[in-house]
C-alpha cells in the first residue's frame, strides 16, 4: 500500500475543502480577468443579498448604467461606452462577486451541518472558524478596494489591491494544507529532514511575497512599463529606481522600483527553488517527497516563462490571467510538497525499520545473555502466532503448527508439499526457538502475548468485557499497542472481544489509528520468524494504512526523560512518548503500565 491512511470522514470533509479551494482557485483568476478588463468599477454598489441578482430588464440595466455615469472612471476613461460595452465590464464584476457568494456558501453551510452531525473533529473547528472569518475580511476588504476607485481617480488604491490578493491566497492556502493534512496524516516528523523543512517554509514565505509584489506591480500598471527582458531598458537597474521622496514610497508606488522587485524575486526563486529540488533528491526522501519537489520546479519554471511573455508583450489579458493563476499553482506546489515530505515510503518502512528494531534489540540481548539470536527476534515481544491454517477455515493445527510452524496442519485447499532434510531442520530449529518463548519472554520481563502477567505492572484482568469508549470524541486520534492489534487479528476468544469496539469505531471512521515502528515490529516479528509469510504481508496491509509514527531523535529524547523520571521499562517510555509527539487523544494497551504517565488517557 502506498498512501497514507484517512478515514472516511476525513476524506469528505477533505473533498469539501478542495471543492472550495477550487472555487477559490477560479475566483483568483476571474478576479484578475476583472481587473485586466478595467471591470471592478462597473458595479458601484455593494449589496451582498440583493446584489445578487443582476438587472433582468432593460430598465433595470439603464439604472444600474446611469450609476456607473456618475463615477470618475466613466467621466475620465469611458465617456463615450455605451450600454452594450457597459454590459461586458459589468459581466466580468458581476461573476466575481458571484464566486464570492458561493464560495461563502459552499464553506459555511456544510461547515454547519458538518458541525450539527459532530465531523468536526475537536481541533479542526478553530482553524475553520478562522478560514471563514478570512472570507468575510475578504469580502470587506473586496469593496473597500473598490470605494478607493469611486472617488477622484479610478483606480484603486494598490495597497488594498495587494491585501485583497494575498488574503485570497492565505485562504486558498489554508484550506488546502487542511485538506492534505486530513487526506495524508503525518506523523511526528524525522529531524534528518529538519533543514529541508526550514527550507520548504522560507519558500513558502518568498513565494507568497512575491505574490503580493505582484499585486502590487498590478496595482499601479508596472507591467506596462520596461517591457524588455533580462535588462530593464538596456540597464540592470534603472535609473528613476529611487525617483520618489520619501525613499520608502519607491518600492510600493514607483513603477521602476516595484517591478524591479518583482523580478528580483523571480531570479532569487529560479535559484533557490532548483537548489531545493536537489536537495531533495539528494537526501533519502519518499517518492512523493521527490514528486512534490518536481511539481514545484516545474510550476515555477511555466510561471517565470508566462512572466516573461507577459512582459515582452505588454500584458495581454489571457498571458496576464494565467500568470496570476500561476502564482497561485506555484503557492500550492510549495503547500503540496511540505505535505507529501510528512508521507513515509511504505515499503522501506515495511522492510527496512522494522528489520533494524528487532535485530538491533537481538544483537543487544545475545551480548547480554548468550541467547540465540534468531530465538531472541522470534519472542523478541513475546509474541506466540497461531498458524494461519485455522484462518484459512482449515482444520486446527497440531502441537507443532501450536509452536510456529506448519507441521500436522492439513488443510484440503492447500495441501502440504513434501519436506526435505533442509526443510525438517528449519522446522526442528522453530519448533526449539516456539518452545523457549516462555522462558525466553521471562528473561525479557514480560509474558507471552495473551498468557500470564508482566513481573513489573499490573494489567487489565483478563476476560474482562468490551471497553467503555464513551469518552473518546469523534475524530480522536489512538496510538494502539501491539496487543490488542494482536487480539483483534488473531481472533483471540477473551481479549479479541474485549477490544472489539475500539476496532468497530475504527471502521466507521470515528477515530483514527496510529502506531509506532516498534509495534510494527512487534506485530510482524512472529509471523515473520514462523516462516509466515502470507500473514506477515497481511497484518502488514492492516497496519500500514494507519499512521506510523517513526523512533526520530525527538521522540528517542522524550522517551529517556519519561524512563529516567517514572523509571518505565524503555519500550514502554517510547510507546508513551510517541504518542505524546502526535498528540494522540488515548493510547490503547493491554500489558503494558502507563499509570506513571499522567499525561496519557490510557485504554486497557
């Protein structure tokens, strides 16, 4: 499996999102039509409810006509349109303000209803109640914009221009970093790639300066000025770049000066941008990593060739209009890349991560006590596997498939091949390894999975009835301990029941799992050392579409200060810290004593 796990409701919830930042998306781009077809002036009135409706009668269009008559714009610029070219420029108004209303509409009404049926899930009210907050800033700051080019000159003032733009892109931002984020969960993130994320965020923060350097570069017509490229009139710099006094109104009301900047910003990303490709190339990225730091170079790359045209041909519409969209593709190729940068490759994960944790634990326990190696790995975690025999609906399995093997089991669909020498020594050799789990599991300080207690804790009774989840909110998010995954898979008769509910909400979609690379190991270590191959590749299925909370070095710190205070067993610290990292709302166990860990809701 290669994408990261969602459940169902995160996805609709997600889906609206991108809904909206589509709508968002093309609102951007009819908003820059608007201004390019010298529109935004042709409605003079903002009526967000009865403006809805444009003139449905030829006495209403001579109304609305006889209103823009009256504006500086048509004394001074249009003096001679008539009701027909008032009617193209009032289209273009009218559509973008259009967008806005629905776009109010389509955040806020499944908002409430999202609300009403408890989706939302406890922390991602706020940032949605803020995003809709932006939308009706927005929205004053869309008229307050155009009431600067209703009074002597019709133009509007670049300032509010500029800030109605990069609150546009604040909100198409925000929603989809959210809809990534419920699509794609991250978990805690690696400090290998602490400098590469730095990176993405000052990336980030150029692109969207650059953004608004274009609003303004848009706002006082800058564009239409030096249209030759590289140089600016035959100089590097102009001369007229500091013309005006004071000298700081030169970079947001000299034409020199800001689109000098704009450009200067555009040579500052044609280099940062592929320096970042190759660092993320370089460095042991996932493959969706390496795919968002390609749609990046490529996005930018087609933006500065569209500005460059734009320039050279003195701002055409459908070459300016397209610009304008490609800041925005550019903003969500860098919003994109950090989000895909927070997937792990599955794979590796699966066969790499969990392979160093058991061995690495064996190496340590075959120093210390002179056990072999391969029975250590194989009760690493004390965990016994029934032979998948019984899971494929065939007959029980014997003594020896008991103890991790395949021997004696028949099974009329998969009938038993005839074993060699090789074969039967394999077989003895994890026949002697199953039979010195227990004593082996003693040595380690904790029993088999399902049989005994731990010498150093308490644990939940056993045979105790399903547990209470009332508590446990819509959306919450649970780290889960090998345990009761191993319950639940294997089907067993008293303790799967008991954590049954917890896998049901599960299902549903009303909470999420996360587990951590150690219970990854734990869970496939059995299997794996049982000659298991097909079930290993199953529970590996399972548990890879939750989210997997990789050992970084924050998490390894955060689990030696909770064992060297409360004195827990490391395994134990590192399953409490890890959860800890993602914020998980419960951490459901079984053998385990969290008790010490004010700090976790634990579910046993």
């Amino acid at each position: 499996m290669d994408h990261a796990e969602a459940s169902p409701g995160d996805r609709v919830i997600a889906a609206w999102l991108l809904v909206c930042c589509a709508l968002v998306f093309a609102m951007v781009v009819v908003g820059g039509i608007t201004r390019l077809t010298h529109s935004g002036l042709s409605i003079v009135e903002w009526q967000p409810i009865v403006g809805a409706l444009p003139p449905l009668d030829e006495g209403a269009w001579q109304e609305t006509f006889r209103k823009y008559q009256q504006t500086p714009e048509y004394r001074l610029v249009n003096p001679d349109m008539t009701l027909s070219g008032f009617k193209s420029i009032y289209w273009w108004e009218y559509i973008h303000r259009l967008l806005g209303r629905l776009i109010g509409a389509a955040f806020l009404l499944p908002f409430l209803w999202f609300t009403l049926r408890g989706r939302i899930a406890r922390g991602l009210a706020p940032p949605l109640i803020a995003i809709f907050a932006l939308g009706a800033l927005q929205g004053a700051m869309g008229w307050y914009m155009v009431r600067s080019g209703l009074v002597d000159d019709p133009r509007v003032s670049q300032y509010r221009l500029t800030a109605h733009l990069g609150i546009a892109f604040l909100i198409y931002a925000a929603m989809l970093w959210i809809a990534l984020d419920l699509l794609f969960p991250r978990a805690h993130p690696d400090a290998a790639s602490t400098g590469l994320r730095r990176f993405a965020v000052a990336l980030a923060a150029l692109i969207f300066v650059m953004a608004l350097s274009g609003g303004l570069v848009a706002g006082i017509r800058a564009g239409l000025a030096y249209n030759t490229f590289p140089l600016m009139n035959g100089r590097v710099v102009p001369l007229e770049i500091l013309a005006l006094d004071p000298w700081y109104l030169n970079f947001f009301s000299n034409m020199a000066t800001v689109q000098f900047d704009h450009r200067l910003i555009a040579w500052l990303l044609a280099f940062l941008v592929p320096w970042f490709w190759l660092r993320v190339r370089r460095a042991p990225m996932p493959r969706r990593a390496r795919l968002g730091a390609h749609l990046l170079l490529g996005a930018l790359a087609l933006q500065i060739t569209l500005g460059i045209a734009t320039l050279l041909l003195a701002v055409p519409v459908p070459l300016a209009a397209s610009h304008q969209a490609g800041a925005l593709l550019v903003f969500s190729a860098i919003d994109l890349r950090r989000a895909l940068a927070a997937l792990r490759d599955r794979r590796r994960r699966g066969s790499v991560i969990e392979g160093q944790v058991v061995d690495a634990a064996a190496e340590r326990i075959h120093a210390r006590q002179g056990v072999d190696k391969r029975t250590v790995q194989s009760v690493q975690y004390g965990h016994v596997f029934r032979s998948s025999q019984r899971r494929r609906g065939g007959a029980q399995p014997t003594a020896g498939a008991a103890r991790g093997g395949s021997e004696g089991a028949h099974d009329p669909h998969h009938p038993a091949r005839a074993f060699g020498r090789g074969d039967r020594a394999r077989r003895r050799a994890r026949g002697r390894r199953a039979a010195e789990a227990p004593r082996i599991a003693l040595r380690l300080g904790q029993g088999t999975v399902g049989q005994g207690q731990r010498p150093d804790g308490p644990t939940a009774p056993r045979g105790m009835g399903p547990l209470d989840l009332a508590q446990l909110p819509r959306g919450a998010l649970v780290l889960v301990d090998s345990a009761p995954i191993i319950y639940h898979l294997e089907g067993h008769p008293k303790l799967g029941p008991r954590f049954q509910p917890l896998f049901e909400r599960h299902a549903l979609g009303e909470i999420s799992f996360a587990v951590t690379t150690i219970t990854l190991a734990e869970v496939l270590t059995g299997p794996l050392r049982a000659g298991e191959e097909a079930l290993a590749k199953r529970y590996r299925a399972v548990l890879e579409s939750w989210q997997v909370v990789e050992l970084s070095a924050e998490i390894a710190e955060s689990a030696a200060r909770l064992r060297a205070a409360l004195k827990l067993k490391l395994p134990d610290a590192i399953q409490a810290a890890s959860a800890i990292a993602v914020n998980a709302d419960a951490l459901a166990t079984h053998d385990r004593d969290f008790s010490k860990v004010k700090a976790l809701r634990v579910i046993t």
